[in-house]
C-alpha cells in the first residue's frame, strides 16, 4: 500500500470522530426528575402569643344584707313569757302571771293604747337584702396562647389550641340600702283598765296596774323601706383561667386570617371578701327608732370553676412569622361564693366576655 492509502484512511476517521465529539453525555435520570424544581419551606405549625385582655359582663352580687332584730316577742302563745319589743314590754311579775296577769309591763309610745287593749311592736329586718350584679368598670389582664395545627387544607387550617390568662378583679360597693322591716304587734287585754299616761313602767314587784300576759292575737306586717342598710363591701379576686379546644382558620384577601375556635374553659378564683354594716330601722308612728351594732369581718376562699368558651380573632400577617390580632371570647365558668361574717359575695363569671389585642410568632 502507497503513502496515499494511508493518509486517505486518516481522514476518513477524523471526519467520522468529529459528529461524535460534538455530543454531550444525557443527565442521569435522577437528575433529569429534579431540574428546575426547589423545595418551598417546611410550614410552621406552631404558634405562641401574647396579648392584653379586658374582662366585661363581669360581676359581683352582695347578698345576705341587713338582719336586725332588737326586741324578743317571744311565742305567739303562753301567760307566764317575758316578752320584750321595741316599744313596750310584758313580763312574768313575782307571782308568776297567776291567772295570767301581771304588772310587770310598760309602753313608750301613745299609739299603742288602742280601745280597750294595749297593742306592742317589735319590728326586725331580715338578712336578705342583696345588691344585685353590681359591675365596677371593665377588668385587667394579660393571656398567653399556643396553638397546633395538626391538619390543612387548600382554603383552611384547623388544630387545637390553648390558652393561660390572668385577670385581678375588684369591686366595692358604698350603696345604700333601703329595705323592708316586719312589724310583729301583739295584743294584750287591759279588762277595763284605764292605763297611766305613757311613757309608763311597771316593775317586777308592784304594785301596779294589772293586764294580760297572754296575747289575744299577733300580726305581722311589712314595712316598705323602714329598714336603711349602710355599709361598705369588697371584693378582690385574682383569677387564673385555663382554655382548651380546637379551631379553625381561614386565610382572607390582604394577609388577613379570621380564626374561629371553642372548648373547655377552667378558671381558679382566689377571693377576699370583706365588709362593714351598719343596720337602722324607722318606725315613726310607734315612736321606734332602732340603730344595729356596727359589723366587719373579712376574709379569703378558693373556688375552682369548670366551664366553657367560644370565640374568634382577626389576625394580620405583618410578616412571614408574626402576626398581629385583635379577638373576643364568650366565657362562661360559673359562680364562686366567699361566705365571710354572715354576708355573701357572689362573684359571676357565668357571662363574662374577653376583648384581647396582641401578637403571635409561629415557628
């Protein structure tokens, strides 16, 4: 073979090399799936916040109010009883109200000198008065919330979540009170006796005019208004309270969302109650004017309460993870009493209703 015979197979395999180096080699095919995708953020599905919240529709209700009773009528029955009443008195003399009579009595008002009968009263209020729901403005505290979301979907997320929030409450109460006063009367025969001139009183040994020891009739009538309760009642109450429940959110134009959510409410109201009384009774036509001792007491009682919740928030997203939000609860966790000297305090969370504003962080 000839020096050309060689030089033309040279370049027959140069001219077959050239489309083949012009190649490049394929992608493997896992790296073909994925060109051009990248994963978005893992979504955050927790969220802590913290917010301001003022408590309406919370209330008090003072109770057990007033209760005075001077005299002592004793039964309605029976000659040989010491039966004492605001105006007068009927008593067993040394003989022992033989026959039932006795001179051991006396009357300060005119009125009670009626035909033929001497009429005394014993007038007395009971410890019944109570102020009604008494509100004493809104109410302070702060709350602090987490939440999960545990499922979405394209239009809404839903998950649990719950909430730890701290209100002190306080109320006082100056009202004055006017209450109704019962005037029990009895009836003592004076059998022809003509009475000395009131204020007239009758000693244990005489001697001494003589009536009846026994009534011959009692009624008891009501008085509007005779009874004035002054006094002073307080109330301060710190309240801690626990949420729990599920809810859901739904995404709104503009990077709002609107939640909506409900469940079990706890709350544990530590109370001190404490109160000054002071009880008056006016009964002009029979001359009484009665002015009560002077009562205080005061002290403290946990209640721990079970109830209910529902509510809802608008929140604003300010930025991928904080968001601020503005909310109203309806909580109802019942009543807790505190019982201190013989009054009540009746605090009602049964209605109450959380206003909030604040802001959440998610992560």
């Amino acid at each position: 073979m000839g020096h050309n015979y060689y030089e033309a197979l040279l370049g027959s395999i140069l001219l077959a090399a050239i489309p083949v180096c012009g190649q490049t080699n394929p992608p493997p095919a896992e790296a073909a799936s994925t060109l051009g995708l990248e994963e978005g953020p893992a979504p955050r599905l927790n969220r802590i916040g913290l917010s301001y919240a003022m408590g309406v529709n919370i209330s008090v209700d003072f109770r057990k109010l007033g209760g005075l009773q001077l005299s002592q009528p004793g039964p309605a029955t029976g000659g040989a009883v010491n039966r004492n009443y605001d105006n007068g008195y009927n008593r067993v003399d040394v003989s022992g109200n033989a026959n039932n009579f006795t001179w051991d009595w006396g009357y300060s008002s005119p009125h009670s000198v009626q035909g033929d009968n001497l009429v005394l009263q014993s007038d007395s209020t009971p410890n019944t008065a109570r102020t009604g729901q008494y509100q004493d403005g809104p109410q302070s505290g702060m709350e602090l919330t987490y939440s999960r979301e545990l499922k979405r979907g394209k239009h809404w997320r839903a998950g649990l979540e719950g909430a730890f929030g701290y209100m002190s409450l306080s109320f006082r109460n100056d009202q004055t009170l006017n209450y109704f006063a019962d005037r029990t009367s009895d009836t003592f025969a004076l059998n022809g006796v003509i009475p000395p001139q009131s204020p007239y009183a009758g000693t244990f040994q005489g001697p001494g005019a003589v009536i009846s020891s026994a009534p011959s009739g009692r009624s008891v009538t009501a008085l509007s208004s005779a009874a004035t309760i002054v006094g002073q009642r307080q109330l301060d109450s710190d309240v801690f309270m626990l949420r729990f429940g599920p809810y859901l959110e739904v995404p709104l134009p503009h990077k709002f969302f609107l939640t909506l959510g409900g469940g079990l409410a706890l709350a544990w109201a530590d109370s001190q109650f404490s109160f000054q009384e002071q009880v008056f009774i006016s009964d002009p036509y029979y001359g009484i004017d009665l002015a009560g001792p002077r009562q205080s007491s005061s002290g403290s009682q946990t209640d721990f309460l079970v109830g209910g919740y529902a509510g809802g928030n608008l929140g604003y997203d300010v930025t991928e993870r904080v968001r601020v939000q503005a909310g109203v609860i309806y909580q109802a966790a019942g009543t807790a009493t505190n019982n201190q000297g013989g009054k009540q305090s009746v605090l009602d969370l049964g209605k109450s209703v959380l206003f909030t504003v604040g802001a959440s962080y998610s992560f």
